[in-house]
C-alpha cells in the first residue's frame, strides 16, 4: 500500500439499493459505508446474494443507489451523468469479469489496445503500452492469439492487461477467478497483487478464494448487503 496520500480512493457513505417491491423485495445493501486508502487492495467476501457484486457495480457507476454516496478519487460518482459516467469508466474506473469480455474477432494485443483506442492514443504510444502490459503479464509471445487460441488463464490474463491498458486509478475485479481451476486461479490471483503494486493502482475485489483474502490488504465481509466485518 502506498503512503502519503491522505484522503481515500473510494469512501462509500450510507449505500443502499433495494430491487423490487412488496413481497419480492431485495435490499441489495444496507447503509454500507466504508473508504479505501491509494494504492490499498481490498478483497469483499460473502456467500451470493450477500451484495458484493451490487457494490462493486455501484463504485464504476454501473447501478446507481437508491440512498448514498461513492466517491472515487474525489469525484462523486453517484452524482455523474450518463456522460460523466461513461468519462469515469474510460478515465479512471477499470474492470475484470469472471467471464474475461474479450472480443474474439481480435487478437490479444489488440484487445488490450481497445482502451487506448477509444482515448485516441497515437499509434507508436499505444504499441509501446500493449507490449508493455503484455509482457507484465507474461503474454509476450502471445501477442498475435485470438482468445479461443488462448486458455482460460491467458484469457483472464489478457483482460486484466486490458484493464490497466489506460491507467486506471481503480480496479474492480468481479470474482475474476470464478471460472478457472484452483493452480490458474492461484497464478491469476498472485498477477493482481503484482500489478497493484507495479501500476499503484487501488483495487477492489469480490471473491470466494482464500488464498485472494490473504493477498489483500484487507478483507471486507458483507452478509445480507450489510458489511459486517
């Protein structure tokens, strides 16, 4: 974790999101409030239905909450506009799914220069960033596979170089092992620490695996869209 940075990355106040109405009702979370330090990577565990993916949804802008406030990087997030929103994401917000979201009709390399196109960073530049990042993430030699020549580690490896392609100054990670055995997953796992650490971004991730929970900095444990720990 990095020091002299005083005020949070992300600071979470009163957060709650209910779906439905009458008996179907869902409250997703419950007044969750907590804050993330710079360079801090916090790992949200709970069984499903506990809210860590309605949270992390809430952190990118991806759902709005029905009382609350997220903060991300001083910038108030729940008070954005569509465009505001869409700035966020491109800026300063990253993702990695459980489900890797790579586009197959491209290779790997261009897959994690889709972000630095869309910020129109000049060609040589952005080159420079996806050897870069591919190399970080031991996928040098595979710049020129498309994802079904790649397994599923090499798939969740090059979504994450993707994630960090425009320099993110979070990362949210949505079980991003979920769908890999237990050697690739422990690999994947050891990779995001490392990046957190080489690019100094903070990072946020939902998980089910022990062996994340000891790699973070700090566990939140949410229950009932509660965080109770």
């Amino acid at each position: 974790m990095r020091s002299g940075d005083s005020d949070p990355m992300v600071a979470v106040q009163g957060l709650s999101r209910t779906y439905g109405s009458g008996p179907g009702t869902v409250h997703a979370l419950r007044e969750v409030s907590f804050e993330v330090a710079p360079g801090e990577m916090v790992a949200v565990v709970g069984r499903s239905g506990s809210g860590k993916t309605t949270l992390l949804n809430m952190l990118g802008g991806l759902d709005r909450p029905d009382e609350g406030t997220v903060h991300v990087d001083g910038l108030d997030v729940t008070g954005l506009d569509d465009a505001g929103l869409s700035r966020l994401r491109r800026d300063s917000v990253a993702y990695v799914f459980q489900t890797f979201g790579l586009i197959p009709a491209l290779t790997a390399a261009e897959n994690v220069g889709v972000p630095l196109r869309l910020r129109r960073t000049p060609v040589a530049e952005r080159e420079r960033r996806v050897e870069l990042l591919l190399d970080l993430v031991g996928l040098a030699g595979h710049a020129r596979q498309r994802p079904t020549e790649l397994s599923g580690g090499q798939q969740q490896r090059v979504a994450i170089a993707r994630a960090l392609a425009g320099s993110p100054r979070l990362l949210v990670a949505d079980e991003p092992t979920g769908q890999l055995d237990a050697e690739t997953g422990l690999a994947v796992m050891a990779l995001l620490r490392a990046v957190v650490e080489s690019e100094g971004v903070t990072a946020v991730v939902a998980t089910h695996d022990a062996v994340m929970m000891s790699l973070a900095d700090r566990v939140l444990t949410m229950a009932d869209g509660r965080v109770v720990g």
